[in-house]
C-alpha cells in the first residue's frame, strides 16, 4: 500500500468543483477544502508507486488545477 496527500491551488472559485472531481478517484480516500498556501488537500491510498503517480497525473490534469504539491509518506 503506498499513501501520499496532494495538494491543490485552483482558480478561484474553483475550490469546490476539485474536491468534487477528486472524490470521483478511486484512489482518492479524502479531500478537503483549506485555507491558507493551498485550496484543497486529498489523501491518495494505492497498490503501489505506479499507480500513485499515475493517479498524481491524473489529478494534476484536472481543470482548473493551476499548482501541485506532492507529500509521498514513508513507510517505518
């Protein structure tokens, strides 16, 4: 299981149609809207690094989406 969060600046006034796109991922276990640096923060849960980053593309080619940040968490 590989687990990362990603977050998200959008247009404004876009913040709510994102979340709304992400919760449609699979792999998409939370997102959030938020204030401050970011707009929106999802937690990502898949099998494995592949699919992980091939989720990340999928949501950074969203529209809308005008930044990303990844957070990939290490496992201890």
């Amino acid at each position: 299981m590989h687990k990362g969060f990603i977050l998200l600046n959008c247009d404004l006034g876009a913040e709510e149609y994102i979340v709304d796109e992400l919760e449609q991922i699979g792999e998409v276990k939370n997102a959030y809207l938020t204030f401050g640096a970011y707009d929106v923060i999802a937690e990502i849960q898949s099998g494995d690094q592949d699919s992980f980053e091939k989720t990340i593309a999928t949501i950074r080619k969203l529209s809308r989406v005008v930044s990303t940040m990844t957070l990939n968490v290490m496992s201890r």
